[in-house]
C-alpha cells in the first residue's frame, strides 16, 4: 500500500554531502516549470546544501574546542567550575554532532521515500 519507512538505508552522513544528487537527473526528466515537485526537489537540495555546511561547522566547533581543552591543559590551574563547565560543553557539543548527524539522515530518508 504505502511505502516502508524503515526500509531505506540511512546510515552515511557524509553520502549527504558528496554533492552528487541522484534527484537531478529526475528534476531534468520529469519537472516541468512552475511543477511543484521541481519545487520539492530544489528544496530538498536547499536543505541537503545547509545541512552539509552545518555538519562541517559542528566538526570546526569540535575541533576548535578540542584545541582549548589542550591549551587549558596546558597553562594548568582548571578550577573545578571551570572543570564543570568544560564537561557540560564537551556533552552539548557531542549531542549537537549526533542530532545534526541524525537529522541529516532523517531528511535523506525523507527525500527517498517521497521522490
């Protein structure tokens, strides 16, 4: 009847932002101007581009705050608020990965089952 949701293989984040879009093609063939899928495929691309650009941030925060850990470290003399803080960070930071992570899968998968 429907479509299975559990079905599709979304277990790549990085296949997300390899810039090859499979829909293209797909776009060309069958979107006629002014359809709304062609609309449909564009903003999947739209949110597809952000997303990449997203998880590539996520990444430079991660390793940015991996180098203050180090240099922190490194003068010495972490009170332990200071300790506290940098843990509640590091947790949010690891959590903002997963959810932009997950979420970008989520929307391929989307994208899969709707085109």
């Amino acid at each position: 009847m429907g479509k299975n949701y559990d079905s599709c293989s979304c277990d790549d984040t990085l296949g997300l932002c390899k810039k090859t879009r499979f829909y293209d093609d797909l776009k060309a063939q069958f979107c006629c101007p002014g359809d709304i899928d062609k609309e449909i495929v564009e903003t999947f691309n739209d949110l597809e581009d952000e997303f990449c650009d997203l998880i590539g941030n996520v990444e430079k925060i991660e390793k940015l705050f991996c180098k203050l850990l180090k240099l922190l470290a490194k003068r010495g003399c972490i009170t332990p608020e200071e300790a506290v803080l940098l843990k509640a960070i590091h947790d949010d930071i690891i959590a903002l990965k997963f959810i932009t992570s997950k979420t970008a899968r989520d929307l391929k998968c989307l994208e899969r089952i709707i085109l």
